[in-house]
C-alpha cells in the first residue's frame, strides 16, 4: 500500500496539453441546429492532461482503495461477497452489450429467457409467487413494496391503513420508505433477546395497520424466533408482512420468506446474488410477492407464452403500480445475477446460507475467546454478529471507531461501525461464505492484537490509521464545512458555501 | 459520569424540561444524549406556533454516527426555537442544559410537567439500561 495521496486530476493540468488520439471526431455542423441561447460561449473546465497522466492517475487512484477484490471486507449487513469473474464474463459478452432495449423481442428471446429464469429461480428460492426485476436498487425495491402494499388496501377500498410498523432495530431505509410511501411509522421495540417484542406488536396492530417492515435475521444478527407467530398478528389485523432483503445470505436455501409469511420482498441483488456492490450504482432491487400482490408488481415483467417470451405491461397487469424504471432496470447487472445463480444451482444456495452462517459463528466463537463481548451471548449469530466494545469504552477509553482504524493498519476493512444504533459502541461483523479459514484467523488475530493495544497502549490505537493514505479524518469538520469544488469557477453556483 | 441538574424534569428518551418565570418552559437534549451522540453535525429545531402533541417528534439532532428524533415531552405550542443551533450544532455538546436548549413550549396544561422524571429518577433509568 503506496504511503501517499493522490492529487486531484485538476492539479495535471496543463494548458493545451490532451490525448488528441481519443478526441471524437468533430462534426461537420457543430451544433447548427442548437439555439444560439443553448450553446457555450466558453469552453467546459475540463483538465487538459495526456492520456498516460489520465492512466496512471486513475490507476493510481484505484491501488488507494479497500475493495472485496484486495482486502477481507466484514461490513455488516452489506454481505461484501466475493463477486465471481464469470459473472462479469458472461453478462459482458457482446450479444447481450449490444442489444437496444428498443429492439424487437423477437430478436432478444435470449435475453428475455435469461431475464424469465432469474424471475422463476428468484421466486423459487424465496417461496414468493411473482417476481418484477424492475427497481434499480434496494431502496428502490423497498418503494416498490410498499406502493403494492398501499395499492392492495386501495384496491379493496380500505383507505384508512396508512400506518407502517417499523422495529426499533430496522435499517433506517424502513421507516423513510415508508415515510416516502405516505404511511405513518409505527415503531416497536425488540426485546433483551433481540426478537420483536410480540406483546407491544400486539398493542400496535389495528384497523390502520398496512404492514410490518421486518428484517430477518434482523440487523442485530439473529433470526426471528416467533416470526410465524409475528406473521399471524399482523394478518389477522388486516395488515401485509415486508420483507426487507438485507440479510436473505443467511437463509438462502434454507428457509424461505414465503413460508414465513412475507407477501412482499425485495432482494438486494448486489448482496445476496453477487452482483457488483458500492459507487452508488448500478444496482438492483428485484421485488418478490405473494398471491394477493401479483397484479401490483411493477412493470414491466417477462412472461412466458409457450416457447415465446414477452414483455408483460399494461395491457398484461392493469393494476400494476407502474413503471420504475426506463425499460428493464439494470439488465447488465441482473444478467450478473443470473450467471452466479445458475453457477451456484440450488444446492449451491444451501452451501451459501450455511457457510456464511457458519464463518460468522466460528468468528464470533473465536473473538469471544479473545475477550471480546457479543450484543447477544445467549443468541448464535445469523450470517452476522455483533460485538459490543462499551466495556472498552468505559474502562479503556478506546472507541468502536478506535478499533475499526486500527483494523485498517492490519490490512483489513472495518466492520460496520456504530449500527444498529440499539447497540451502544458496536461492531456488526458479516464475513460472508466466501472467504477462507486462514483469512478468517488472519482477521480475529487482528481483533486480538489490537485489543491488547487497547489494554496496554491506548494512545496508539487513538491516532490510527498510521499506514493509509490519509490519517485520521476530522469528519465533524467535513459535515459541516462542505467543500466539494477543487477550484470554483466564477459562474459555479453552491458548493462550498 | 454525565451531568443530572437537579432543578429540570426528564423522559426516559432523553429529554429535559425547564419551568421559566413566564409559565412556558424549555427543551432540549440531557448530557448523557450528546455524550451517546457524539459531535452533532446538523440540528434542526421547530418553528414557533407549532402545535405539538406529548410524544410527536419535534426536532432533528444529527451526529457522525446517527440521526435522531427528539420527541416532545408535553403537548402544547412552541413559542420559539433556538436558531443558533443552525450554525452551531456544538452547542448541544459544549452546553446541553444552557446554550443548547432546543425549543420553548406553551404548555396545554403545565401540571403535566410534574409527572415527567425528576433527577433521581432519570438517573435509575439512564442505570437500569446501562446494565
């Protein structure tokens, strides 16, 4: 890991300096037809490097980072999976980059038949009855669940359910999700052993109730004990059960949403089926649903007629709650969804849930050994657990933050920080089926030393990171002190008020 | 330890209560919230005339590690918000109980404000789920 930061791109630049073998070709007219008012009249901030200084600055840029593909990356709740090559190798092959979604579906049965059997596996390994491929991501596939939710109650003209139950330990997309949706956020509290705590569900549920928001395992890293029971609370208050996919990697191939209960389910496609993770995008969001959803799924769905594949729209599902997304959502990255699951067949689905479950116990197990504290003792951990470092925090001084700088320095990427917030100084650790014993032992080691750091030399652990690229950021300075612009130019409006 | 004025009123979430001369009272977050928070970033307060329910959310406090709502301990009307917190959300964390109050309140009926926790009260409760 080189011991320096990179400068920006600006900072190259050099008047009349350009890589002219990658300029485009200069229309003959440029422009003609565009209003005088609409054209520039200077020319764009742009900076003018060579097309080597371009190549080695992002290279450069590039070797700064943490990624899945250098470091083990345990962030809880993210499920930072390996993403297998062949998935980019097959969803890149020309066939599939080159087709137009204008393009006739008699000329992309291909792709429509790939699209179908995403649909029927998603459904299959779920227990959902429909599946639209449609929002572009996990919050977007969170919309889309709680608009069919709203438009169901609508349909039946059952206009007073506008009421969301949301636990305490939901991830905050919940309640603004249902916020977004128009609905009132009804929170409860889960209990000292980390299930929702039924009795005040019970006091909760009621002529108003569209439907509870659950996650499960939940994000406190155990599953849902009394789901079934939670399940029929809520149905018999008239209300429909969200499933909210963050934490599917636990279960997949071993209990289904479905058989739960779920009418309703998105699954983060870049968690749990391996598509690429992180930059803002692109994502996917596929939703799932139950029987009395089917006619709400968003469009458009691909449907089967005999050997035929079509696009199902309008026409198809008149009550659909409409269109997310321009054409089919993210296609290049459901085809990466497509190749892992058809890589991994059902029974590598139950290899996945088990040894995520099993790598996040054995590490637990271990840190424990080590003198670290789980939230829940009592409880064995989902895919991912919780440590607590309040004791720390309290007799040391050392923070959760502490730890998770530190850990930078032993070559690893911290662990989610500081959620759920039930937790107070709390590490919620995820490290997935796909890493190995020796890297798993190479991390607790890290955990290890850094606690007897703790114990022993505090001061140490207060000023990491010591060997990244920049040292310990004053992050309250840069919430409050935007300052986004490198060199703001004369008409640029805001960003560095 | 985090500091527990004697004189204000408490709710389990974490809120004080000041009785002022004039019959209205004040509002903001106790020490132990700014200490759980951390440096707050963002805060955002309720704009006078506001009517509020006991319970219903009536101002936003922003940290680096979380967003919170913070939840009126009595009904009535806000009769001012302090906008200094627009500019400098520290003062919660340098002067929880003075400079960072967050709202004053014309309350609906001011003997609620007995019913709320007093000091010793709020105490057992900030102990009994630090366990």
């Amino acid at each position: 890991m080189p011991h320096r930061s990179e400068q920006v791109v600006f900072e190259f630049s050099r008047p009349g300096r350009g890589a002219t073998a990658q300029w485009p070709v200069a229309p003959e007219q440029p422009a003609a037809d565009l209003p005088a008012s609409l054209r520039r009249s200077e020319p764009p901030l742009l900076p003018e490097i060579s097309e080597l200084e371009a190549v080695r600055h992002f290279t450069r840029l590039s070797q700064l980072n943490f990624s899945i593909d250098t470091q083990f990356y345990p962030l809880g709740s993210c499920t930072m999976k390996y993403n297998p090559k062949a998935c980019n190798q097959y969803a890149m092959l020309p066939e599939f980059l080159g087709r137009h979604p204008l393009a006739p579906e008699s000329s992309g049965q291909g792709v429509l038949a790939c699209l179908y059997e995403l649909q029927e596996m998603l459904k299959d390994v779920t227990g959902m009855r429909g599946v639209s491929l449609t929002p572009m991501a996990g919050a977007h596939g969170e919309f889309a669940g709680v608009a069919m939710i709203r438009a169901y109650h609508r349909a039946r003209g059952d206009l007073a359910r506008n009421e969301i139950i949301v636990p305490d330990a939901a991830h905050g997309t919940n309640p603004a999700t249902a916020t977004m949706c128009g609905c009132i956020v009804r929170e409860i509290p889960v209990g000292a052993d980390g299930d929702v705590d039924v009795e005040a569900l019970r006091a909760v549920v009621g002529p108003k109730t569209a439907g509870i928001m659950l996650t499960n395992p939940s994000t406190l890293g155990v599953f849902e004990r009394r789901i079934l029971e939670v399940a029929k609370i809520v149905h018999d208050a008239g209300g429909l059960l969200y499933y909210d996919g963050a934490n599917l990697n636990a279960i997949l191939g071993k209990v289904r949403p479905g058989d739960m209960g779920f009418d309703v389910i998105h699954m983060n496609l870049h968690k749990t089926f391996s598509t690429p993770h992180g930059g803002g995008g692109p994502g996917a969001g596929a939703v799932g649903v139950s029987e009395r959803l089917l006619p709400f799924l968003p469009i458009p769905v691909v449907g089967r007629d005999d050997d035929r594949y079509r696009w199902l729209a309008e026409a198809d599902l008149p009550q659909s709650i409409g269109r997310l997304s321009a054409f089919m959502g993210n296609t290049g990255v459901l085809l990466r969804a497509y190749v892992y699951m058809r890589m991994l067949g059902r029974e590598g689905m139950s290899r996945v849930g088990e040894y995520a479950t099993l790598n996040a116990n054995y590490v637990l197990a271990r840190l424990r050994q080590a003198g670290f504290d789980a939230a829940y003792p009592e409880r064995r951990a989902s895919h991912e657990f919780i440590v607590t470092l309040k004791r720390q925090a309290r007799e040391l001084n050392v923070t959760a933050m502490d730890f998770a700088k530190r850990l930078l320095d032993y070559g690893f990427h911290a662990p989610t920080t500081y959620f759920p917030l039930l937790v107070p100084e709390c590490l919620l650790i995820e490290p997935t089926e796909t890493e190995s014993r020796e890297t798993l032992d190479g991390f607790i080691a890290a955990m290890a030393a850094i606690l007897v750091e703790a114990e022993t030399d505090a001061a140490r652990l207060k000023a990491a990171p010591y060997t990244m690229p920049v040292r310990r950021l004053d992050d309250v300075r840069a919430a409050k002190q935007l300052d986004l612009a490198w060199k703001p130019a004369a008409t640029a409006v805001g960003g560095t008020a | 330890m985090s500091d527990i004025p004697a004189d204000l009123r408490y709710t389990a979430s974490h809120e004080w209560v000041r009785s002022l001369a004039d019959g209205s009272v004040e509002i903001g977050i106790t020490d132990h919230a700014q200490q759980a928070l951390g440096d707050l970033v963002f805060v955002e307060v309720p704009e006078a005339g506001r009517e509020l329910q006991a319970g219903d959310a009536c101002a936003v406090v922003e940290s680096v590690k979380a967003a919170s709502d913070v939840y009126s301990p009595l009904a009535g009307t806000v009769v001012d918000g302090n906008a200094e917190l627009g500019s400098a959300p520290e003062l919660i964390n340098q002067d929880p109980y003075g400079k960072g109050w967050m709202l004053r309140l014309k309350p609906a009926n001011p003997a609620v404000l007995g019913t709320l926790l007093d000091a010793a009260a709020y105490q057992a409760s900030l102990a009994a789920t630090d366990a």
